[in-house]
C-alpha cells in the first residue's frame, strides 16, 4: 500500500514538472494539465467537491501569476470531478451488482437446504407412522389375539363339562369373563394410542388412561405438574404417554399398593417426569422388557432414567429441551 501511494506521488511531481516546463510556450494548456492534476490529488483526499474545485482553480492562477483564462480552467476541474464521480458510481454499482449476485447464490442455495431438510422431515415421519403401526399390530396379537384365543379354549371345555361338573363350570366361565374383560381394556388403549382426540392429548390423555388403568384395581393416582407444559413438544409427550402405561401396569401387577403418583415439572431446560407408588419397593431392581424399552427410547432423546425402589417404586425421566 505505502509503495502504491510512492508511485502516485513520482507520477503527479513529473507530471506537473513537465506542465511547467511545458507552460514556457502553451501557458493554457499547461494551467489545464495542471488543474487535472491537482482535481486528482485533491478530491480523494479532501472528499469535497467545491472546495477541491476552487484548490485546483486557485492553485495553478497562483502559479501562473493569473494570466491563464479562469474560465478554461474552472470548467476543466468541472468536468475532471464530474468524470471522478462518475467512474466512483460505476465502481459502486458494479459492486452491488456483485453483491446482489452473491445473495441470490446464497439464497438458491439455502432454498435447496430447506427442500432438502423438509423431504429427510417427511421420510422420518413416514417411517415412524410405519414403526408405530408395526408396534400396534404386534401389541393386538399378541396381548388381544392370545386373550381371545385362550377363552376359546376354555369355553371348548365348559362346553364339555358343563353337564358333569357345574360349578367348574360356572368358575371358569366367570374366568373367561374377566379374561374377556381385560381384553377389552387392552383393545380401548390400543385404539386410543392409535388415534387420539383432540381433548386427550397432553395431560389430559395421561388422565384418560389412568382412569382407565386403575378402573376396578383398588388403586387410585393424582397427578400434579408446575411450570408451562406448551414447552412440552409431542415426542416427549408420547414418551410419556407410553412410559405412565408402562410403569402404572408395572405398579398394579407387583406394587402390593393402592396410589399411584404422577408428577410433570417442566424446569429450566429439563423436563421431569416421575411415576411412583406407595407399594412394598424393590431392593434388587431386574429391568424387565417395559424399562429396558423406556430407557433406550430416553436415551434415543438424550434424557435420563433414574430409578429407585426404596420407598414403593419410583421412575424418574429428565429430557432436556
């Protein structure tokens, strides 16, 4: 850069010591060159425009001791200015031109992320409605095909006895009943995980079905949750959804209870979820299939299970969000 500036230097002293060499004759045309000169030097320097027409008008007059036409000189500093700016203004709209061209490039670009992002959104919707719809299949045969296949056989059998032994009879057909019954339970939480309504969703659909988990149990639950449940997004609350039917089932099966408490605290940047019961507890904690699955789909979201059993059963769920 200081080299640059040296050579404009070199170059503005020769050309105006050979206007003055070449004003000994042609005294007009020297105060011309000389006033170009000075428009060159001065307006990037001085960055205003009338004062560097009077500087180069001024300066050449005093040189030449006023014996040039002002005129000649004054409307070649006009027009050295004039071109100036005009070759400044090309430089800026050649650089927005630039400028412009690099936006659009990158906003082609960023439109081609967004379609890119949004059809990856839409093939991982897709293949978690298939992963869902293949886990309720499962679930219907096998919780809801063995129940209805196990009462066929045991009404193949009353059928048989009925004449010979009644009261077996009748205590097996009041068996199949409640088999029947619970199989029925079994087809409501299937159908309501498949397609829940508006009204079930969030907190609302964990109440629906611990009415209808703990229906005839003997158990009752509260639930009780602080903070703004909006910064709950849907996955977690399936999540959820999914581990409360897990762990209430865990709770009426083995727990020796009669509540169960649930628990959603949304917190700075965690969510904590907690399920617990008043039950005898666990020393020795063996994770069956349910809590295995809950901790692997928790630790698929990055969160954290914390379990403990010494004070009835409790499951702790932290997701950060």
């Amino acid at each position: 850069m200081k080299n640059m500036f040296k050579n404009q230097y070199v170059c503005i002293i020769c050309e105006a010591a050979a206007t003055l060499l070449f004003a000994v004759k042609y005294l007009d045309c020297a105060s011309i060159l000389l006033s170009i000169e000075c428009t060159e030097f001065l307006l990037p320097k001085i960055k205003n425009t009338v004062l560097t027409a009077l500087l180069s008008l001024l300066i050449p007059i005093i040189i030449f001791k006023w014996h040039i036409p002002a005129y000649e000189t004054l409307l070649t500093v006009i027009i050295a200015i004039s071109l100036s700016e005009l070759y400044k203004l090309s430089l800026k709209t050649v650089s927005f031109e630039k400028e412009t061209m690099m936006q659009r490039k990158k906003i082609n670009h960023l439109e081609y992320e967004m379609k890119q992002e949004e059809s990856s959104h839409n093939q991982t919707i897709y293949t978690a409605r298939l992963e869902e719809r293949t886990k309720i299949s499962g679930n219907l045969h096998d919780k809801i095909g063995h129940t209805i296949s196990a009462v066929l056989l045991q009404l193949e059998a009353i059928k048989f006895i009925m004449n010979s032994d009644k009261d077996k009879a009748s205590e097996m057909l009041t068996t199949s009943i409640k088999t029947l019954r619970g199989g029925m339970d079994e087809i409501r939480v299937a159908l309501r995980s498949i397609r829940p309504a508006e009204e079930e969703m969030g907190i609302n659909r964990i109440k629906l079905l611990m009415d209808e988990k703990t229906k005839n149990t003997g158990f009752k639950f509260t639930i009780n949750y602080t903070g703004d449940l909006n910064k709950i997004t849907s996955s977690s609350w399936h999540l959820f959804y999914q581990s409360v039917m897990e762990l209430s089932t865990n709770s009426i099966k083995y727990s020796k209870g009669s509540l169960i408490t649930i628990s959603i605290n949304v917190l700075n940047k965690i969510i904590k979820l907690e399920v617990k019961d008043n039950g005898i507890g666990c020393t020795k904690i063996n994770k069956n299939i349910g809590l295995s699955n809950i901790e692997d789909k928790v630790s698929s979201e990055n969160g954290k299970v914390i379990i403990n059993g010494e004070d009835g059963f409790s499951v702790i769920i932290l997701m950060p969000y």
